[in-house]
C-alpha cells in the first residue's frame, strides 16, 4: 500500500511540475518578447526633412504614448496572471503537504486504513484536476497576450494604409544594411521615388481617391520589389526601397522596373481610371557613409527627375545626379512582355525550393490514394553564369522572371511551379504522363528559343536544357526531383557529349 501511495504521490506532483513548467516557459516567452522586441529601443535615426502625417512619418508622441501604454498593460496583465498562478501553486502545494503529514502520521502510529489513504489520494487528484485546469485557463491567457504583443509589434512597423514597412522599420533596415557593409563591404542601395502631380489626386478626386492610389503603388512594390529588400511608405506620397545586395548597375536596373510597374499602374476610382507614373531617384552606398547621407543623395536624385518631367529615373553617383538613359534596361524592358504574354511581374506564381517540395510530398501522398500520376519537368537556362557574368546579375533575374512568368501562364491551377536555384525551375504537373509532360516542355523550350531578346545592340536567344520523371509509388519529394534533375542532365550530355555532368544539389 505504501509503494502504491509513494507512485501515486510522484505521478501527482510530476503532472503539477510539469503543468507549472509549461505555464512559466509561455509566460517568460511572452514576457522576453515584450521586454527585448517590443519595447527594444529604436535605432537611432537620421534627421530627415519633416513629411505629411499620414502614415509615413515618424510616430507622433502621442501615437508612440499609446504604443507604450498599450504594451505596458498587456505587460501587467501577464505579471499579475503570474502572480495569480503562483498564488494557487503556493495555496495546492500547502494541501498536499497537510495531507502528506497526516499520511506520515498514520504510517507512524502503525495504521493501515486503505479508506483513509485512499481518500487521502483523492483528495490530492481532485486537487491536482482542479490546479490543472487553472494553469490550463492562464496558458491559454498568456497565448492570447503574446499574440496582442506581436500583433502590436507589427503594427509599430506597418504603415497602415499602403501595409509596407513603415519610416520606423525603414530606418532600422538601412541602419542594418550599413553595419552589414561595414563588415562584409557589400554593396547595397537605396531607391526613393515620389508620386508625380499626387497633390491633383487629392484636389480633383478627394483625399480617398490619393489613398487609393498610394494603396494601389504600394501592391505595386509589394509585387515588384524582392523579399530579401525592404519596400516602405517613406511619408506622405514618398515611397522608398532599400535594395539589401544591389550594385549601381543593379540598382538602376532594379529602379526603372520599378518606375514601368508603376507607370502601367491603372487606379479605377468611383468609375474614373486614374493613370500613376512616380520620378525615382537612387543612390548606392559609398564606404563609411552614413544613412542621412545616402538619403540625401537619393533625395537629390528624386528632385532632378521631377525637374526634368518626371516619370524618369536618376541616380546619384556620388558627386551630381545622372538620368538612368534607356539603354539594355529599356530594350530588356520591352522584350519581356513579349517573351511573356504580357504576364512578366515579377516571380508571381513561382514558390521556393523549399515549399515547393513540401507541397509536392503531400501531392505524391495523395496520388498513392487516389491513383492518378505525377510528372515533374525541369527546365535550366543554358550557360546561364555566362550570361550574368555579361550582363550582370539584375538582368539574369529579369530574364528568369519572364522564363517563369511565361511557363506559368502554359500551366493549370492544378499545376505547381517552382525554383530550384537561379537558373532552374521545376513544374509539377498533376495526372499528366511522363509522354505528355514532355510535349510540354518540348513547346516551351522551342518558343523560348524562337523569341530573340534585344540588348542594346545586341540579340541573345535563351536555350534551355530540359528534363522530365514521372514520380515512383516509393519516391519522396526529393527522389522525385533528383530523377527529373537527371534526366535534364542526361539529355543536357547527350546534346553535347563534351560538357561536363553538372553537380546536383540535394534538396
């Protein structure tokens, strides 16, 4: 009897200590988050010209108030929670150790009434339920204030109206971007841009119509701009992009795509079509320059392109501003719709290496149910590192944006595209043959290589190796794709015997 008491005891107070241990891990992650994330003291930022309020600048002390006071109450509602738990801990804990000494009592008066020990243990499991459950209700508390802290975190660096990064998040990246320079001397580069005659906006249609347009510029940079930089509302109908890893060849490259997104940007307002075109200016940062400067140079840049018509792009190399002239950018600019179908924005519908296994491993567990094929096909970009080490890595990307954008629009809702590296993608196409998939790529690779690209003075033809694997019944998503990798670098080697076997990377 006293070895089952000495087990249920353990197993009690073991529930306790555990339930105890899950509370406090969620509540001093909660409590961390607020006090190093939250409320982390902002960077130190540059003096800027004073902007419009709306949205764009730096918080009013008033709206900065609020924030603290909001994130302080979520704050004290987890200490006070915590003081709470800790109060029925304490108030459990004092239970359990009087009915341990009243056990210990009977044990050393010789006794053995099993109704008593047993309801002694009942009490304890009632207790233990009863504890549980309010350690149960506060953990599902501390989930609901950790997600206001977050979400408050979020909306200190989101601008409202155009859902970018706000002046507050804009000046701690170009602040990261600095101190990443320093230390690895990548380039990077800063893109501003202003929305031509926004003040007619307002005046003509009202101040809804301009919020509608900046709503609509800023869908425009989310769509254009690349995750690895920081697209923001700079203030009022300032916007501004900070490219993390951009040269100034790069840049300007970068800055006119920007420039003709917004340029082919149509705005329907109360029935009337509203035309956009923005003036950009850029800078790229010089060695131990600090922030303010870069952005006074972009700025500069900004103000030349208004004063030449606007609608243009300039770029501050340092010592005066200089048009970005329309030279391979432009030429690049106006093939891809054509090698596209009108579809080149940006890698819309192109998932990463990443998800785009993950989905495939729960399309090869369904079609082990459901019966029905799975083909991959893998295209790559011939001597696709010559072609950047030509023309520079901004115009590679530009051209697997139109290769992407022009298989995607031959593909079904069904089917899946993804990138593998920067030259390959990879398609998975649903109840399709391995014979059917191929006529696929066959035609994509022969109206890929009918399609001449002007640039400059120049005219390049992409070729592209292509392969094709139909997915094994005991194949997972990266045997899958290592097959149709393969086969692309078998038909790569027998259309010339002389080249090296590319090495494949593993998923």
């Amino acid at each position: 009897m006293e070895q089952l008491l000495g087990a249920l005891l353990t197993r009690v107070l073991l529930d306790v200590s555990l339930a105890f241990a899950a509370f406090f891990l969620g509540f001093f992650t909660a409590f961390f988050y607020y006090r190093h994330v939250l409320r982390r003291p902002a960077v130190k930022r540059p003096a800027a010209a004073p902007t419009e309020a709306a949205g764009g600048e730096h918080a009013p002390p008033v709206a900065v108030a609020n924030e603290i006071a909001r994130a302080d109450m979520a704050a004290q509602q987890l200490r006070d929670l915590a003081q709470h738990v800790a109060s029925d801990v304490g108030a459990h804990n004092t239970l359990v150790e009087g009915i341990a000494d009243q056990l210990g009592s009977l044990t050393q008066a010789g006794g053995s009434d099993t109704v008593l020990i047993m309801q002694a243990v009942a009490k304890i499991v009632d207790a233990n339920k009863k504890l549980a459950s309010r350690l149960e209700d506060a953990e599902q508390k501390i989930q609901a204030q950790a997600e206001e802290i977050r979400t408050q975190q979020f909306e200190a660096r989101t601008d409202a109206l155009t859902k970018l990064a706000n002046r507050r998040a804009f000046d701690g990246f170009l602040m990261e971007c600095v101190d990443k320079h320093r230390r690895t001397r990548r380039p990077f580069s800063l893109v501003l841009l202003d929305v031509d005659h926004f003040k007619r906006f307002n005046d003509v249609h009202g101040h809804q119509a301009g919020d509608e347009v900046l709503r609509s510029v800023g869908k425009t940079l989310t769509r254009t701009v690349s995750s690895g930089d920081l697209a923001c509302r700079y203030g009022g109908e300032e916007l501004a992009v900070v490219l993390a890893s951009a040269s100034a060849d790069e840049a300007k490259i970068a800055a006119e795509r920007i420039r003709r997104a917004i340029e082919t940007l149509a705005v329907t307002y109360e029935g009337e079509v509203l035309h956009v075109t923005a003036s950009i200016g850029m800078a790229t940062h010089s060695a131990d320059e600090e922030p303010a400067r870069l952005t006074r140079r972009a700025d500069e840049a900004v103000y030349a392109a208004k004063k030449d018509g606007r609608n243009c792009t300039y770029w501050h190399n340092g010592d005066h501003c200089v048009r970005v002239t329309p030279t391979a950018t432009e030429a690049l600019g106006r093939a891809l719709p054509a090698i596209a179908g009108g579809q080149a924005e940006g890698r819309a519908g192109v998932v990463s290496r990443a998800a785009f296994s993950d989905e495939l491993g729960r399309r090869i567990a369904e079609s082990h149910r459901f019966g029905y094929p799975l083909t991959l096909l893998c295209f790559r970009v011939k001597d696709f590192a010559k072609l950047q080490l030509t023309y520079g890595n901004a115009i590679g990307a530009m051209l697997m944006d139109a290769l992407a954008a022009f298989i995607q629009s031959a593909l079904r809702e069904m089917d899946l595209l993804g990138k593998l590296d920067d030259s390959e993608l990879i398609v998975l196409l649903s109840g399709c043959t391995d014979s059917a998939a191929r006529i696929v790529g066959q035609r994509v690779k022969t109206s890929i290589s009918l399609c001449p690209i002007p640039l400059g003075s120049r005219q390049i033809r992409l070729e592209l190796d292509m392969g094709a694997a139909t997915v094994q019944p005991d194949d997972n998503a990266a045997a899958a794709i290592a097959s149709a990798r393969g086969d692309m670098e078998a038909a790569a080697r027998a259309e010339n015997p002389e080249q090296p076997a590319a090495e494949l990377a593993t998923v």
